[in-house]
C-alpha cells in the first residue's frame, strides 16, 4: 500500500468518478483506475461499486477513509519534521469571522504554539468546512454555533465523530434606525416583534438561525442579503435585523443604527474538529492552544 495509491483512492471518494479523480489529480484515467486496482489486489478487498451517483465506497472503503487520511497525514507532518520546517495546521474559517476573529486566534496561536504554522482557508458555506473537516483536508474549522453540541444552533451536523471547544462568546444585537417605533420602548419581549419585519439573509445563515431560536416564527422575514446588506437595510428603516455586535458596532457608535431593549444569548465561536484526529501526536494540545487563557 503506497503514498500515492491513499491520495487516489481520497480523490475518488472525494470527486465519485474515475474521470473527475483524474482532473484533480492531473493524471490519466487509466493510472487512477489502475492504482485503485492496485491498492485493492494489495487489501484484498473491493473499495468501490457503481452506484446512481457515481462510485461508492463498499465498507471496506467507509474504514479505509479514516485510515487513509491519518497515514498521509502523519507522512505530510513526518516529512515537515525532516525537513526542519513548522508544523502545519490547516484551519477552515467563516468568511464573516476572516476578518472579525480569525486575528485573535492567529495571535494565540502565535503566541502559546510558535512552533505551528497555520494556513487558513476560508468559506462561504458551513457545510463545506464541516465536509472538509471530516474528510480530513482540514484539522479544524472555525464556525458559530451555541448549545452542548456541534449543530445546537439549528443547522444539520455531519455523520462523523466532531469535537469542540468554544473559544470566545460572539454577542448578538437587535438593530433598527433611530427612528423606529421600537427603539423608544425598553423591556421588549418576542411577542412585541409579532408584526415586524426581520430583515434575513439565507435559511443557513447563523443569524437566520439564532433569529428562529431567540425570536420565534411571528417577526416576518424579509430576505436582504448578508451581513452589509442587512445592516444597509436597517440603517435605513426597511425593518428590524439581528447581528453579530462587531457587525454593526460601527453603525451604532455613529447612531446610523439604535440597539433595541431585547435582552439576547451570545452565539459561541466553536472550534469544530474531528474527534480521532486528537490521536495524532500533540494534536489536542494544538487545538486547545486557541481557547482563551
């Protein structure tokens, strides 16, 4: 069973198709089906059959996944060593934490492991950094979250063994213009929200979600856009929106946007990983150095 072999049987589960597998790997068609005809005469078990969406791993294939990534991996951190180069850990991020969060934990990270060199690779969708985290090609993500498990906010969690900690609290606000009806009021209650109108993104997006947890169904959900869309929108008096605090601090200072008198529960900034990868030498030691002191 060789290096090579691993990386082609990860790209065939990745990408389903003889043919795809080989793009991605910049190799013929023919090397990938023969390398998977290799490894499995070696294993002395079929990895794949046919199925309606492409080729499937067989169960023999399910156990191989997880054991072929930790073999490359542990080849990818042995060859480092040698080498006399940095650790790598490849860390999966919330486009909306790029730039808000992802600073603090590169400085601790900077700080307690300066032995670690961290790539960052960032995502739109939630979905595809879980998919990456349990498919090994990232040691952890960085997401929002709340609850005692990975998905309490109300989004699907992947078929897989994840772990986490939380790392910082992400406070949420409710906003509107100053002029709004509700910004005069205190001691507002969702009931008070019944006829408003709460400015959206996406069903996935973790405001919409928090928004479905802490407000309920009656506020009625006007689809805008993202986090700047949202903000604009208010900032205007087309409706109400529920936002991160670093989102709209700005707004606020200036009073473009007032905080209505909701009392809200912080969302947590959770590090998501896969929970056998702590096998990995020092690993959980790693991932714990981004945890507040």
């Amino acid at each position: 069973m060789e290096l090579r072999q691993l990386r082609t049987f990860e790209a065939v589960v990745r990408h389903r198709t003889v043919t795809d597998a080989a793009v991605a790997l910049d190799l013929a068609p023919s090397s990938v089906s023969q390398q998977i005809r290799t490894l499995e005469g070696a294993l002395g078990v079929a990895l794949f059959v046919r199925g309606p969406k492409g080729m499937e791993p067989t169960p023999a294939g399910q156990r191989l996944r997880g054991w072929a990534r930790s073999l490359l991996d542990q080849a990818e951190q042995a060859t480092r060593d040698v080498r006399g180069e940095r650790r790598l850990l490849r860390l999966g991020a919330l486009e909306t934490l790029a730039g808000s969060h992802v600073p603090h934990v590169l400085a601790r990270f900077a700080e307690r492991r300066p032995d670690i060199e961290v790539e960052i690779h960032s995502e739109r969708a939630r979905d595809g950094l879980l998919a990456d985290v349990i498919e090994g090609r990232l040691e952890a993500a960085l997401l929002l979250d709340s609850g005692d498990d990975v998905g309490g906010l109300g989004f699907p969690a992947p078929a897989g063994p994840l772990t986490f900690v939380d790392l910082d609290p992400v406070p949420l606000v409710l906003v509107s213009a100053p002029a709004h009806p509700l910004a005069a009021r205190t001691a507002l209650t969702p009931d008070d929200l019944r006829h408003e109108r709460l400015l959206v993104n996406v069903p996935e997006c973790s405001f919409w979600m928090a928004g479905n947890k802490i407000l309920g169904p009656s506020p009625e959900r006007i689809k805008a856009g993202g986090v700047p869309v949202m903000r604009a929108w208010a900032e205007h008096g087309l409706g109400i929106s529920l936002l991160p605090r670093f989102a709209v601090a700005d707004s606020l200072r200036s009073g473009a946007l007032v905080r209505l008198d909701l009392p809200l529960p912080d969302l947590s900034l959770r590090l998501v990983w896969r929970e056998d990868r702590e096998s990995l030498p020092g690993m959980r030691d790693i991932l714990y150095a981004a945890a507040r002191p």
